[in-house]
DNA sequence: GTCTATAGGAGGATAGAC
DNA sequence: GTCTATCCTCCTATAGAC
C-alpha cells in the first residue's frame, strides 16, 4: 500500500523488520539450547514479549519459525567465508570455518537442527533460501578440501565427502558442551582441543 | 508368592523377563531410530505387540522405560569391554571400543541419548544401575587413555577427559549416518573411516 | 497381567474483537 | 498486527473389568 507520506510506510517496514529479526534472534538461541522438538511457540512468544497469535501471523507454523532462524545462521556462515581471504592456504579456510562454528557455539547461537527425521528437516529442505546456502557453502569446502588434499595438507585419502561431513558434525559435537561444563578449561582451550583431535587426530604423531 | 509347583513360578518368571527383553530391545531400535522425544509409548505397544496398560505394568514411565535400554546397552559395553585381553596394547582396546560402537550403531541398536536436557537425562542420573556402568566404562577407558598417552600412542598434550569425551561422541557422531545415506560406501568402509579422522585425524600425516 | 476405554494435560494453531 | 480466549489433536498415564 502505497500512501503520501512515503517515510511512514518505510518506518512502518523497518519495524516489522525489527521484530521478525528479534523473533529469529530468540528462535536461535532457545533452538541452540534446547532443540526444536523441546522448543515450544509459547516460551518464543513471552521470550520475545508478544502474544503467540502476533508470532502466527510473521510466521505460519513451528517450522518455519525455525526454518527463519537456520536460513538467518547460513547466511552468517556465507558471509564469514566469503570474507575469508581468497589468497588463504585452503587449509587454514577450513580450519577458519571450523573455528568459526565452535565460536557460534560456545556463544549459544549455534541451532541444533535433529538428525533425526524430523518435520524440520522436512520444512529445510523445501526452503530453497536453506537449501541454495547450504549448496554454496559445500560447494565453497568442497573446493578448499580439494584444493587442500592437492597440496597435501590434508589427508588425500579420505573421500572429499567424508570431510566434508566430518567438518559439518562439528555443529552438532557434544564435546564442546561437555567439555564447558566440566569448567576445567577456558573458552579457547576448548576451541583449540576441538580443533586439535579434529585435524590432528588422537593418536600422537611423530614430531 | 511361593506355591508348592516350583516349576510353575520359574516359567512365568522366565516368560516375564523374555517379555521384558522384547520390550528393551524394541525400546532400543525406537530409540536408536528416532529419539526418545519422537517415540511414543503407543508405537512401543504396537512393536511389541501388546497393549498400551500392559507396558506400564513393567516399567512406570516412559522414561524408565528408555533408561532400562539405556542401561541394556551399557551392560552390553561393559561386557564387550570385560572382553577385551588384558594384556593388548591399550590403544588398541579403545580403537576396539570405537570400533564395536560404530558396528551397533549401524545395525541400529545405539541409542541416541538426547545431548540436550530432557526428562530422559534426569531419569538416567538417578538411575544407579546406569550410573554405576557409566563409571565403570569411563574408569576403564580413562586407564587405557593414560596408559596410551604414557607411552606415547596417543597424543600426551591431549587432557585425558577430552578424548573421554571426543571417544563418547563417537556414539552420536551423525557422519555414519551420512555416509550411510549417500550409499558410496559399505559398512566397513564407513568404520574405516570414521576410525581414521578420529583417530589419524583430517590433516595428512608425514608417511 | 492383559485388555478396552478414558482421564488429564501439553502444545500447535485459529477465531474474532480491537 | 496485536491481543484474549479457545479449539483440537496427540500423547502420557490410569481406571476398572476379566
């Protein structure tokens, strides 16, 4: 609708914007920390301080309430690797990336999405804002594991796949939390242990 | 209550515990398909074949009744570890204990505890019988780490829970799941390597 | 101990006023 | 678009007969 005074609608715009970013602020967090079967559309709405009616009418179920909240973390991951250098050796891009990931984590802002088949994963991978991120994102791995297992950095042994994979399941490694409760360690000694067996493996190599 | 046909009592204690084993290991493929939260107590009936009521005769919640596969499965582990010679090296007994997770994980019967908090986790921390298994299981593997790391097998820098836990995580690492459903590759091949980038790790060692 | 039938409650989604 | 009040489905758990 188009009215006279053009800046009133704009504002109008921005704070519907504002809101549905605060709404997907609080998805994220109560996704990263509980999971989206414990989740419930009531504890988002008096989290973010509106009726659930008013959530229903941004979004039109659970789902897509959560689908928001992933397309909104991919798009964060696209932009962190996209502003990777892109003279980088490509194994310090992945270890970047894999960084990264434990970052969001140890903040609270890492979704868990189930592993399991779930009517979650279902609404994903009909979203095609999820979907075509998750492709670029692969595709942009994919490309440094390559390039990596070429130079002989990493393992040119391992089916790209697998790595890809592999560096994937670090959003969902539970060591991270345990690892934060035990409290024997600081935010970067966890990060570094991760990133330590994650790349280097357990068994002890030759010096 | 005590009659005076012995017999008789054994073999209704005998057909009760045999019903009690379907249930677990029914519990346990649910479980390890689907979650606990995704499992209702109607579809346990149903598999098992036998009404709704009955199952509350044998366990009272459907938290007791995922913790008595939970601790099913823990047994399991402790007599797989009991198992193991004494006299192996002890780096390769853990290799054997990823090894044997992974092989229960692909023929679905490794229950996925959920890493968030759920009434499941709290029904498990004040079961004792599993309890009592988790600590025999994490003493046991905690020996081998700093028996490995002592001679030098694996990585000394390395806080003996921090491969606790990364060799724990092995058991809800998603990425057999994956390489499972890209179809690429067969079961043993998925172990392999599973058991490479955890235990060689992603970056190429020096031949 | 097994069944059928049902209580009780949580949670996703909607109606309708403003 | 926001609210209050409500619907409706699903699921855990139990009552009560046999």
């Amino acid at each position: 609708m188009v009215t006279r005074n053009g800046t009133r609608v704009s504002f109008k715009a921005q704070m519907l914007q504002a809101r549905e970013e605060a709404i997907i602020q609080t998805v994220n967090h109560l996704l990263a920390s509980k999971g989206f079967e414990a989740m419930t559309v009531d504890e988002v709405a008096a989290d973010v301080g509106i009726a659930k009616a008013s959530l229903y009418k941004h979004f039109p179920s659970k789902e897509d309430l959560a689908a928001a909240a992933m397309v909104s973390v991919m798009h964060r991951a696209q932009a962190f690797l996209d502003s990777l250098p892109p003279e980088a050796a490509p194994m310090d891009n992945l270890r970047a990336a894999v960084a990264w990931t434990m970052g969001l984590k140890l903040v609270g802002e890492m979704p868990s999405l189930p592993s399991q088949n779930s009517s979650l994963r279902a609404a994903l991978m009909s979203n095609s804002a999820y979907m075509d991120g998750l492709i670029e994102v692969s595709d942009k791995l994919g490309g440094w594991i390559e390039a990596a297992q070429a130079q002989d950095s990493l393992n040119p042994k391992l089916p790209a796949i697998a790595v890809l994979y592999t560096l994937y399941a670090r959003a969902c490694d539970p060591v991270l939390e345990f690892l934060k409760m035990s409290g024997l360690h600081t935010d970067e000694e966890i990060v570094s242990l991760v990133m330590i067996t994650c790349f280097e493996g357990l068994s002890a190599r030759p010096t």
